[in-house]
C-alpha cells in the first residue's frame, strides 16, 4: 500500500513538472528528478519495463535542461 502511494505521489509530482515546463529551466530539471523517481518506483514494484523507460526519460529531459541552460536550441 505504501508503495502505490509513493508511485501516486512520484507520478502526480512528475506530470505537474512536465505541465510547468514552460515556465523555466528549474521546471524541466525537477522533470527529469521526477522522472528519476517514477523509475525507482517502477523498478521496485516490479513493473521493470516502466522503470527503464522513464530512466531513460530522466536522461532524456536532463539533456533538454542542460541544453536550455547553454542557449542550445531544443529540438
């Protein structure tokens, strides 16, 4: 029971970044950390297939916070 709040949590925090993007850098950086934190859950419910996926989403969104932060446009 723990777990799934913890993933309802991880997962609402993470959408609400993704939704706020816009706004600023800090916002595409607290994605990538939310993202980070929906693959722990993802990996330790079991459900590893979800859990690879949003690592590499974290790597992803990463790449496009630091790519914002240098002046490097977004493709």
């Amino acid at each position: 029971m723990a777990l799934t709040v913890a993933g309802v949590l991880v997962l609402t925090f993470m959408m609400t970044m993704y939704a706020l993007e816009r706004r600023g850098d800090g916002y595409v950086l607290a994605f990538a950390v939310g993202c980070a934190l929906s693959s722990a859950y993802g990996f330790a419910s079991g459900a590893w297939p979800f859990g690879a996926v949003e690592a590499v989403w974290s790597v992803i969104a990463v790449r496009r916070w630091w790519g914002r932060t240098r002046g490097v446009p977004v493709a």
